[in-house]
C-alpha cells in the first residue's frame, strides 16, 4: 500500500489513472512504497539513483542541483 498518495517532492496528487502509467517511479523504504511522479524522477535522476536522495524522507522538495553548486 502507497505511504504517500502523491509525488513527495513536488506534491503532485497520484490519480487511479496513474496507477497503470510507467512514469512515475517507486522507491521501496522501511515505511512502505513511495512513488516519485514523471517530471520529478527525470530532474533527480541522478540523486534518485546514486542514493542521494530518498524520498521516503523527504518532506520539503529538494533544491535544483544547479542551486546546490552555486
């Protein structure tokens, strides 16, 4: 069962349409399974992926990675 019923990083409401679509992306934690929406897993990918990330955890969205170098 999804522990957040939306995108945690943007907030973007998970609709029964989306339940079938491949963009959005799962990520398995402790508490249950989060689901990242489309737009969200192509600009973190590399966080997402490399573990830097875990949106799970995540309450606020995280800043643009070219934010962060600057």
């Amino acid at each position: 069962m999804d522990t957040i019923l939306g995108c945690p990083l943007c907030t973007r409401p998970r609709t029964a349409a989306d339940i079938h679509d491949l963009s959005w992306s799962s990520h398995h934690g402790p508490g249950g399974v989060v689901y990242v929406c489309g737009p969200c897993t192509r600009a973190r990918l590399v966080d997402l992926e490399c573990g830097l990330l875990d949106p799970a955890r995540e309450a606020a969205p995280v800043p643009d990675r070219t934010a962060r170098a600057a």
